[in-house]
C-alpha cells in the first residue's frame, strides 16, 4: 500500500500498485517461454500399441522346482542332484526356448550363502528367471 504524499487528509491510499505484480508476471512469462520447447523430445521413437486381444502362448515347460535342504542337498524337481548334476541341468534348461523359471524353495535354516552360489550358478548358465517359494504362514 502506498501513502500519500500530501492531500486533505493525509491518510492511506486505498489504491494496489500493481507494478511490482507485472513485473512479476513478465519474468515469469518470459521464463515459460524460453523453457517451454526444451521440453519437447529431441529424438522419435515408434513405441509399439499393446493390443490386449492378442495373447501370448504359454509354453508348457513347467518351472523347475528346485529344493534345498538344510544339510546342503538340493532336488531338481523331487530328484536329488549332485553339484554338478545340478550345473549340467541348469545349462540344458537355459538353452530351451522359452526358458522355464527356476523356483527355489530353500530350507529356513540354509545359510545365505549356500542359496547365493545355486543362484549364481544359475546365472552363470544363463538361467533368466527365478523364484524364491516361501509358505505364507508366519
């Protein structure tokens, strides 16, 4: 609000100066303006349309189910699998198109780091999907 520099009464004014709200407003203006076609996208790409009719086919491969038990030894689909049995097994079943996912049910008691090397041995076949199954109860 502004005050008067003279006049009968010698109160306030009751008029807004609105210079310093344009000024305000024209910066702003101008800032939109520069920034604005820094936002449009540079480089076009064809994004394919997902149409929800078409359906992918389900493969019938089957997960592999494997189990690991406490002391160490591991079943590949309710089959004991040596080490090295198991290794062969996860590079014949990385090599299948499409690859079945590999869901490892673990023992609760099997140390972390048992469950690291199977998981890096499965990487290291070329093993892409994997699952951890755990029972819901607590």
């Amino acid at each position: 609000m502004g005050m008067s520099a003279g006049g009968n009464d010698g109160g306030v004014m009751s008029e807004i100066n609105v210079t310093p709200l344009v000024d305000v407003m024209l910066v702003l203006l101008i800032i939109f303006m520069i920034t604005a076609p820094l936002l449009t996208h540079k480089i076009k790409v064809e994004i394919p349309n997902a149409n929800p009719k078409t359906e992918t086919k389900k493969a019938n491969n089957k997960p592999i189910d494997l189990a690991i038990k406490s002391d160490g030894s591991m079943y590949w689909n309710d089959r004991a699998v040596t080490k090295a049995e198991l290794v062969a097994k996860l590079k014949v079943s990385a090599s299948q198109s499409p690859q079945p996912e590999l869901q490892i049910r673990a023992d609760k008691a099997l140390k972390v780091g048992d469950v690291k090397a199977v998981l890096k041995d499965a990487k290291d076949a070329g093993i892409v999907h994997t699952a951890f199954i755990s029972t819901g109860k607590k």
